[in-house]
C-alpha cells in the first residue's frame, strides 16, 4: 500500500453503494453524506490515488476514478471503514483505452477520457444488476476476475464481522514493528493485543491481502502472466 504516482494505462472506475442488511440501497441524506465524506478522504490518505474529483450521484452511488488496478484494494476498504456500519458493496472495472497499449506511459486525453466513461458505466451496469446480499464486490477487466472478487469479497466479511477494538488493533499492527508497540500505544498487555489478533483471524486476513494485492499488481501491468501466488513468508 502506498502512493501510485506512476498512473497505469488503464482507467480504473470504482462505484460503491450503501446497503440496509436486507439489501436495501440507502439513498438517504446522511448515507449520500457519507460517501461524499469518504471520497473526499481517499484523496487526502492516498496521495495520488484519485485521478479526478470523486462525485455522489443522485441515486446514492459514489464514483471514483482510480490512478491503477493497484488502487483497488486500499479504496474499497477505506470507503467500507468510513460507512460501516452500513454496509457497502462495490464494483470495480479496469478499461484499456482504445489503441493504447499496456505498455504504453502515456495516453492521449481523448482515449483517457472516454475510457474512464466507459469504466464507469460498465462498473455502475453492473452493480446495479448485483444481488448486495449474495455479493460484496466484483471486478472486471474483459470479464468478472473471480479471483479479485471473492478475495475482496471475503475480506470485507472478515473487517464486518471483527469488533470496533479489534479493527483498531489490526490497523495499529500494520504500522508499527511488534505488537509490544500496539500494546503501549493502547495501555494494554502484549497478550491482549495477540488475542484480538487471534480472534480477529488477523494472519488469514494479511495473507488474503498480500495474495489480492499482488494480483492487482497484475492488472496493473496488464500481464496474465503474472498470476501465480506471491511467496508466503
């Protein structure tokens, strides 16, 4: 996770919507409230994340441009975090513009823009046609890449179901060198911080996200290749 300064050739649209637990869409002013919130604090925790102003549309989606495939992961949890404990669900589409190659650093304005629409669309298409109780997230390139999808599907599920102490302890244990460090900073034992990390199915999580991260890596780079699992350490 990091800055993204080196942009990919793909255009990356997000969209994300807020849902009751029976699936209802919320649309409500507080949720659209929410999601404007945070777009705005994607940009200003991930520099370079955005490759333009994030919107809200008047049917309660929130709409991001993404600078990479890369991206992907860092933007759905953030936006998650700031809404739960409404839950959300998104759909994330990468489009090459048309006549660019993956290879390419840069890209004509035209082909940019009209790719970025296209992204759009597509992502918004789908959403709108996804049951919210059956699925969490989706993610195209030609087609759905189910890997992607059930990773970050079940990613959300394991973040939804920790408690609030121990999400903040799997958010400290990702900064800092030693769970002492955590334990310190909290005023708690060491033994308390390894038992939240425990129970909150931390390393099963961290292994997920490496896997997944890696993968957008991937996409990133255009390369089918690149599809074998990264080392576990």
């Amino acid at each position: 996770m990091g800055t993204w300064m080196n942009r990919s050739t793909r255009a990356v649209a997000l969209v994300a919507r807020g849902h009751a637990r029976d699936g209802t869409q919320l649309n409500d002013v507080e949720t659209m409230d929410l999601l404007r919130a945070a777009g705005a604090r994607l940009g200003e925790t991930y520099s370079g994340v955005l490759t333009g102003p994030s919107t809200v549309t008047q049917d309660g989606v929130l709409v991001l441009s993404l600078a990479s495939p890369e991206a992907i992961l860092d933007a759905v949890l953030h936006v998650a975090s700031e809404l739960r404990p409404v839950t959300t669900t998104f759909c994330a589409a990468v489009v090459l513009p048309v006549g660019a190659s993956s290879t390419e650093l840069t890209q004509p304005l035209e082909a940019a823009v009209l790719a970025a629409g296209a992204a759009e669309s597509k992502a918004n298409s789908r959403l709108l046609d996804t049951d919210p109780r059956e699925c969490r997230a989706i993610v195209l390139d030609e087609e759905e890449d189910r890997l992607a999808s059930v990773l970050i599907d079940l990613v959300l599920e394991c973040y939804d179901a920790m408690t609030d102490r121990q999400r903040q302890i799997v958010s400290l244990i990702t900064e800092s060198d030693t769970q002492q460090e955590v334990a310190t900073h909290l005023r708690i034992s060491r033994q308390a911080v390894n038992q939240s990390l425990a129970a909150s199915g931390w390393l099963h999580l961290k292994r997920a996200e490496d896997a997944l991260e890696f993968h957008l890596a991937g996409l990133a780079a255009g390369s089918e290749a690149e599809s074998r699992e990264p080392a576990v350490v």
